[in-house]
C-alpha cells in the first residue's frame, strides 16, 4: 500500500509504477483504491473509475474494472454524487457521507479487496490525502482502516520539494498506534530539486530511528500523462485513448522511477509476502 504524508506527493504515480514493474517481472498485478474523489474519470465496461486507477490498470496490463475503484465520489456544489462499484447511489451532502453512508460501504469494499488478493499475486492499494488524520481516524474508509484491515506492507512518500518533508514522515509515524506503524515498512522522498548528496545521512538515520527502510529520493520530473487532481491538461499531455503512447510513457516514468530508488528493498517485501499467500 502507498500512503502519502499529504495530499499531491505523489502515491498515484508511485503505486503505477510499482504496478508496471511488478507486472513486468511476471507477476499478476492490479490496482485497487477504495474511494477516490476526482471531477476527471473514465468509463469502463462495468461503469467509471478514476483516472489514476485507469492508468494503473494499463500498467499491469488489465482491462480497467470498477473493481479497482469500487467508491468514486464527484464533487458538486454542494456535496458529491457517489457511484459504488459504477452505479450511482445519489447525491450526498458532505456531512451525511463522511459520517454515515460510507461505513455502510466499508464492507463492501473490504471483500472485493479480499476478493481481488486471492484471485491474483499482488495488490497495489493507493491512499489518498494524508496517511492519518487524528479527526477522520475513526470515519475514513481509504488510508490506515484499509491497511490494517488487509496488514497491507505499507510505503510512505513524502513531496521533499517543498520542505518539512522529514517532519511529515515523522508527523505521520507518531499520529500512528504501535499496531498501525509496524505496517510501515519504509519511506521515500519525492519531487527532489539538486543535489541528493545535501541529504547526507539524515534519511538512514530517520530509517534507523523508526527501524524502517528508507528507499530512496525521485527527483522531480515532468510526464505526459493526464494527472486527475488538475482539470486543465497539460502541455504535451496523451490523450486517454492513446494507449499506445500512455504505455509508453508509463514505461518511461517507470525506467527513470526505479533507477532512483532501491527497488531491491521493496522487491524483498513483496516477495516474502508472496511466500506466505
């Protein structure tokens, strides 16, 4: 599972480029994210999904399915149309859905991720927002709640661009209980300006404190695929329905990614998970 200290750190690019590169080593790889909030989505047989979940799809070479994100709410004026698994379930204001409807929905959701584990290798979940919110502790269906419902091996990434980011990864570890942080198996920067050697020891002296990993810092980088949290497109951006370009892109992204970070690291967890499936 890729969880985010905030909000735009980059967990969606992060769990499309562990999908593709898993699927790449030959295993069977899909994508999940429990409830995702975007005005830009794409229709699929069974329904619509977020785009950042249609990607993912692409990347571990499935044809997209509701199933990878069963919640999807579109924001309105004055609250959200809600579509569970591509039917849609109504309008609801805020307040009404963060305390009452999506609980009904937890259950639901948590069986076709059981569902989604059993019948294929490896489950990449995406996070959204921050990893852990003292206020929405007890009433998210989409973070902590998912990854300790599954003990979900769980990445943090933190956007380094623009500072504070070693104080959000240790924000995020201590707003954890014991159980919820030994799910952490590490962390990563992302969104790097400069020279990683300013970073000196500090990262693995982090790592080490928390008895963590620390996988790596990603420079910044551009891409040319379409990104869900910004309406406008972007320049030189594909079009959903190039495929053939979005998964050469994706394959790009994935190359430079990798070449960043210590994939040995996340490799070993995810197969010492396999061993015990």
């Amino acid at each position: 599972m890729v969880l985010g200290t905030m909000s735009n750190v980059g967990k969606s690019t992060l769990a499309m480029v562990l999908c593709r590169y898993f699927t790449k080593k030959g295993l069977d790889v899909v994508p999940f994210k429990s409830q995702n909030i975007s005005r830009k989505f794409v229709p699929v047989n069974n329904g619509r999904i977020a785009t950042a979940q249609y990607l993912q799809a692409l990347s571990c070479e499935k044809e997209p399915s509701v199933e990878y994100n069963p919640i999807l709410l579109i924001p309105e004026n004055n609250g959200v149309e809600v579509y569970f698994t591509g039917e849609f379930i109504g309008h609801l204001g805020s307040e009404k859905y963060m305390y009452e409807s999506k609980e009904r929905l937890l259950a639901k959701v948590l069986e076709i991720l059981k569902n989604l584990s059993e019948s294929h290798d490896l489950v990449i979940i995406e996070g959204a927002g921050a990893a852990i919110e003292p206020n929405l502790k007890d009433t998210e269906i989409v973070n902590m709640r998912i990854a300790t419902s599954v003990a979900a091996n769980v990445i943090l990434i933190a956007d380094i661009s623009k500072g504070g980011a070693f104080a959000q990864v240790v924000g995020t570890l201590e707003l954890m209980s014991p159980d919820e942080r030994k799910l952490v198996k590490g962390f990563l920067f992302n969104k790097f300006f400069g020279d990683k050697s300013l970073l000196k020891e500090a990262p693995d002296e982090l790592a080490k404190k928390y008895s963590i990993e620390y996988f790596g810092t990603i420079p910044y980088f551009e891409n040319r695929i379409p990104d869900e949290d910004v309406i406008d497109t972007k320049q030189g951006e594909f079009n959903l329905e190039n495929k053939k370009a979005l998964m050469e892109e994706i394959d790009r992204i994935t190359e430079f990614v990798v070449d960043q970070i210590d994939i040995s690291k996340i490799e070993k967890i995810v197969y010492e998970e396999l061993s015990m499936k």
